[in-house]
C-alpha cells in the first residue's frame, strides 16, 4: 500500500524514532502525569513500548492482516507495570491513542486522490489495532490491580504475618493453606533514598515503587521461590522460603551487592537461617544487627552476628555500660575529637584514610588522637588501650 508515491510500511519504519521523540514530547504536553514521572521511565520503558508499536503497525501493513495476540506481550508487560505503580488506566490508554494518532496524521498528510483506496484500507486497519491495543492494555492492566488484592498475595501476608507471631505450626498451615519451608532466611533490610523519590508527587511516588519491586524481584530470585515481604521504602523484614539448602553467605552478599546495583541505592541488610518456630527470633535478632550498623554508620552490605559482636553484647542491659561511656566523656564538649575517634577506629586505625573520610590533613588527625590520648588517658593505637576505647564507643551507641 501506497500515499502520496511512498511505501506506508517503509515510511513508517524509518519515521518511528522521529515520531517516537514527538509522541513523547506530545504526552508531556497533554497529561501532567507524564512529567512527573521518573524520565527513567518516560525515555526508557514507554518510549520503548511507542517505538514498538510503530514497528508493528508497519508490519501489519507490510502483511496486511490484524495483530496476533502474542504479538502484543510487551505492551501487556508495560501495561502491569503502569498499574503497580500506580499510573492511572486513562492516562496509560492515552498514550497508545496518541502515538497512532500522530503516526496516522503525519502519513495521510500528503494523500493525494489516488490514494483513496489504500488511505480507506489503512484507516480500517488503525481503527482495529487501537481496538487491539486498548482490550489487551486494559485487560492486563485491571488484571495486575486484582493479582495485587489476590487471595494468594493475601495467603503470604497472612503466613508472613503468622511466622513472624509466632503462631503454632499446624494452624499456620491450616490458616493460610500454604505449605510451610524447611527453612526460611529472616532477613532485615535497611533501604536507602533512590535519587528519584526526592521528586514531589506522583515521580516520587512512582519512583519509590519502582525501587520496591526491582528489590522484591531480587529478592524473589534468591532461592527461586517468593519472598514474603513487609517492605516500604525506607525497609522492613523479608522471609525467603528456602525448599532446599540455603544459599551460602558469600553468595548471599553477591546477590545483596546485585540488589544494591539493581535497585538503584543503598541497601544494609542482616540475616539468619531459621526452621519456621524459630523464625521471631530470627526476625527480631537481624532487627538488632541493622539497629546496630545503622548507628554505626557501616558501610551497605549484608551483615550477621559475628559482625557485630561487641556491639551486640554491649546493647544488652548491663551496669557496665555507663562506666563503659564515661571513659569518653571528655571529649563531649569536643565533637571534632570524637567523630575522628569514631573515623580513626571505623578504618582500621589508618589516618590517611581517617583524614580522607573528614577531608582533613593527615596531621590534623595525628593531633586530634594525641588530644583524645591526653584528654581521657586511651590511646586507641596502642594494642592494651583499644579495646576499652570500642567497647567505649559501642557502649555510647547502646545508650543512644
């Protein structure tokens, strides 16, 4: 088929990025939404699926014939997407009928009479992939709303819920007619802010929920089975069922370094192997070992209990502690002494590194640790007097 002396199929190939960009820039113009989402999202993924659709009317014209249900699965997939971010239905069909719209403008724009035949054929064939298009975006989208309010998601909280409660084994089972793991990896998560949550609105918004299901699909692929998850966007707790062996901890810390990378921002995460009655406890010791690195300001990363021992045992209630404090007292009316303390210690007693972190000279941090020395009588470089200066500072976080 033919307009004004050109092959429709051809034209349409070779126009698809340029009307792609003028799509793109036409949704920012009519609905608000599209420029407070993530551009993230309005350059990647919909511009993506815009492209997609002009390739595909091209080949349908090129064919002549109507579009195959399987040729529409990327459009379900963006479509689902949408939804569980929140992007109202309007506002997602919107942008399918304005990129045929354009395209179809900018091709009848030069019809001459002769083309009648072929522009009456092609006007059919727009009207029916948008009948395409709008049944399979529509259904996908309101099908992705009712999987989120699905019994099954429904059946994983309540079994997420009864674990961590402590509920007996068989009511669980009972309850929630789901089939317990032999072991389940508790795992506490603290989640750093991705750059595009600090929009106002719905970029913030969008964006924050993006975060959480790239988190969740990681999580997800650990053992290969579902995660139950109670997770917003600063963090929360995560059961991962494990039907068989538990992944070993260096491959854990990988797959914590592929989320971190994944998800876009920081991720401080604590875990423990737990058969199902032992799984509260499990919950609540890896909410102390995130407690514990978020005070002390470690680095992202997967930790357990032999990370933190000192501080573990020195968050528990003991009459030691406030003796423990006070041999740092002085240095509270210093706080650059203290934070270099705290800096010089954190890095393996390495003033280079010290004086990198607080972006001061080399000898500045020799002269504050020659301070603290003189102010509380420990030198944290000698071999006898470092270990009271980290139960020192452990014992000051304990107490807040």
């Amino acid at each position: 088929m033919r307009i004004a002396g050109r092959s429709v199929a051809n034209w349409l190939d070779a126009a698809a990025t340029d009307l792609t960009a003028a799509v793109i820039e036409r949704l920012a113009d009519d609905l608000p939404i599209y420029k407070e989402l993530p551009q993230e999202v309005v350059q990647g993924e919909i511009a993506d699926i815009v492209h997609h659709n002009m390739e595909l009317f091209a080949t349908l014209v090129r064919e002549r014939r109507p579009g195959r249900k399987a040729e529409f699965v990327e459009q379900r997939n963006s479509s689902a997407r949408r939804a569980e971010e929140g992007v109202p239905l309007d506002a997602v069909l919107h942008a399918y009928h304005v990129g045929i719209g354009m395209a179809a403008e900018e091709l009848f724009a030069d019809a001459e009479p002769g083309d009648i035949g072929d522009v009456q054929t092609i006007m059919v064939m727009v009207l029916d992939f948008l009948r395409q298009l709008t049944l399979e975006v529509s259904s996908s989208y309101l099908e992705e709303r009712q999987i989120m309010d699905s019994q099954e998601n429904s059946g994983r909280r309540s079994l997420m819920a009864a674990l961590v409660g402590g509920e007996p084994l068989d009511a669980i089972a009972q309850r929630t007619g789901l089939r317990l793991a032999p072991h389940y990896l508790a795992m506490s998560l603290s989640i750093g802010e991705h750059v595009d949550e600090r929009g106002d609105g719905v970029s913030g918004t969008v964006a924050g929920r993006r975060k959480l299901r790239r988190l969740q699909a990681e999580l997800d692929r650990i053992t290969g089975e579902p995660a139950l998850t109670v997770i917003d966007s600063s963090g929360g707790t995560a059961l991962i069922p494990c039907p068989g062996n538990p992944p070993d901890w260096d491959a854990l810390k990988r797959m914590i370094d592929r989320a971190q990378a994944v998800v876009g921002t920081e991720i401080r995460a604590a875990a423990l192997v737990a058969v199902p009655a032992e799984v509260p406890a499990a919950v609540d010791q890896t909410a102390e070992i995130i407690a514990l690195i978020s005070r002390s300001g470690r680095p992202p990363g997967l930790y357990r209990l032999r990370d933190v021992l000192l501080e573990y045992q020195l968050s528990r209630p003991s009459p030691a502690h406030p003796e423990l404090a006070g041999l740092l007292e002085p240095l509270v009316a210093r706080p650059e002494l203290m934070q270099t303390l705290e800096a010089y210690v954190a890095s393996g007693l390495n003033r280079r590194a010290t004086a990198s972190v607080l972006q001061v000279h080399a000898n500045t941090v020799d002269y504050r640790m020659r301070r603290v020395a003189e102010l509380t009588g420990l030198n944290p470089a000698d071999p006898a007097d470092l270990p009271h200066v980290g139960a020192a500072l452990a014992a000051r976080r304990a107490l807040g």
